[in-house]
C-alpha cells in the first residue's frame, strides 16, 4: 500500500503558501534545516521536485502547483470533518463555506449572510465567483453552499445536488428623477435610452434584450457588469437607466436616490445549491431549510 506522511504534506503547503523556507519555519516553529530535509523526502516520495529556484524564491513547479491544489483540499476537508463530527464543541464555532455568484443582487447576499449570523457558532467565509467554477468548488467539497442566479443546468450533476429556490422577484426599470418622463408611454419610451445592463453571461441580461427586441425597442447599453453596486452608483448619479429586482428597488427608492419608471415581465429566481452529504455542514443545512426571500 502507498503512504503518504501527512506532516510532509503539512510543511510544504505552508512553504509553498508563504514561499519560503524561513517564513514557514516562524509559522510552523521548525528550524529550517528539518523542514528543508521533510520537503526532500516528500519530493523523493512522489519521485518529482515541487520546487525550483528562482532568484532565492521557492516557486512551484507544475506537480508542486498540483501537490498544493490537493494539499488544500485535504486539509480543507479534515477540518470540515472535525466541524461536522464535533458539531463545533470545542471552540463553539463551526465554519461554513459560501460562494455567491457574482451578479446576485447585494440585498438577497446581505440577507443570506445575516441570517448565518443569527445562527449560533456560526463563522461564514465567503466568496464571489461565476457559476461554473461556484459548481466545481461545491462538487470537490470547497465549499458548503452556493447561493446563484438560476436553477443548476442539467449538466451540473443536478442529481448530486440539493437545491431550493429562495427568490422570484420581478424585475423593474429604475433610474435618476431626470428619466421620469419615461414612465409616459412605457415601454417604448426606452428607446436608445442609455443603459447600464448586467453582463452578457447573466440570464437576466438575455432576459431583458428578449424584451427590447419583442417590443421593437432599440436598446443603448453605455454599460455592462457584472457589480450591482457599480450599476446602482452610476444610475443613482443619472449615468442611465437599470434593472433592479423588487428588493433592491424598494431599499433605494426608499432613500430617494433612484426612481421606479416601469415594471417588466421578467422574474429574476435565485437559488441556493447544496451537494448531498452523509453528514452536511450543520450550518449549510440549517440554512437550506429555514433561509426564503419568498413570501
């Protein structure tokens, strides 16, 4: 049977993640002479180097980039483990890991997260990325949750995955008090508008130019993101007009900083994605079950 020597593996994630042997020596309290030996007999026991010099810079090798991608993962996972089966004892704390898909509006992320903060012992960390590689890091255990814009397509292994649909929220045209004016003949008063739309990966971009082209409306994107906040800044300071969910509108149509010129036909779905475990992180499931924006 192959072994691997865990506390190997230990010593080169952390010199490989601070970069060199002496900062790794402060972190780990070892003298650098044990962690230089420690490093040559994993490097001999995978039968590669996992470092090269580069002007008195560790720097990775390809297998050494591969090593740490799943020495990550490794230690990633055992500490899940020990949350999971302690249930959090110890230190009273359990982590949960929570990526948000970028484009997902800031009021249903800010909801999401303070509702895990209510829950006692919780420690979220977080983080923004497309959907696909959200997918990808819920898939190899790097993260607990994802919380995304639409339901997982059929070749996301939908069947591994738990999901629910925690929002349906129509989609409504905002924008300076200068665009008011346009609520008369809405919505061919939009035409050659400027406009400051999401990016054009989003589904609700394709939603919203769905409806331009049936209504025979020419469309003027000045602007295309994938940060809400960008888009309410610029809309709030007359750049052009935006899309907003209900939540989102009402906050800043509340604080008179944007105005409501019409409704579309459009419904915005947000989803929170879980894989299925034996043993889910106890904060992921709470979450799965009692967290909604419907209703």
């Amino acid at each position: 049977m192959n072994w691997l020597n865990y506390h190997h593996l230990l010593y080169f994630k952390v010199i490989a993640e601070t970069g060199s042997l002496s900062k790794a020596s402060e972190v780990l309290r070892v003298g650098q002479s044990s962690l230089s030996m420690q490093l040559k007999q994993l490097e001999e026991r995978l039968e590669r180097p996992l470092f090269e010099r580069k002007q008195k810079r560790l720097v990775l090798t390809e297998a050494g980039q591969i090593a740490l991608k799943y020495a990550q993962d490794i230690f990633s996972m055992g500490s899940e483990m020990l949350n999971t089966l302690s249930d959090g004892k110890e230190k009273n704390v359990t982590s949960v890991q929570i990526g948000i898909e970028e484009g997902v509006p800031h009021y249903a992320a800010t909801n999401l997260l303070s509702h895990a903060l209510d829950i006692k012992g919780a420690a979220p960390t977080v983080t923004h990325n497309n959907t696909q590689t959200l997918i990808e890091d819920l898939l190899e255990h790097r993260l607990d949750l994802v919380l995304m814009m639409e339901q997982p397509s059929p070749h996301s292994k939908k069947e591994i995955l738990l999901q629910k649909r925690v929002a349906h929220s129509p989609l409504f045209v905002v924008g300076h008090k200068k665009y008011l004016p346009l609520k008369k003949d809405f919505p061919s008063s939009l035409e050659n508008v400027p406009c400051l739309v999401f990016s054009p990966l989003s589904r609700p971009r394709h939603e919203i130019e769905r409806f331009y082209h049936e209504n025979k409306i020419s469309m003027n994107i000045v602007l295309e993101t994938d940060e809400n906040i960008l888009l309410k800044n610029l809309a709030i300071e007359g750049k052009g007009i935006t899309f907003l969910t209900q939540g989102s509108s009402e906050y800043w149509v509340k604080q008179k900083d944007l105005h409501i010129i019409g409704q579309l036909p459009i419904h915005l779905e947000l989803w929170m994605v879980a894989l299925k475990r034996k043993m889910m992180n106890p904060i992921a499931q709470e979450l799965m079950n009692e967290f909604s924006l419907e209703g």
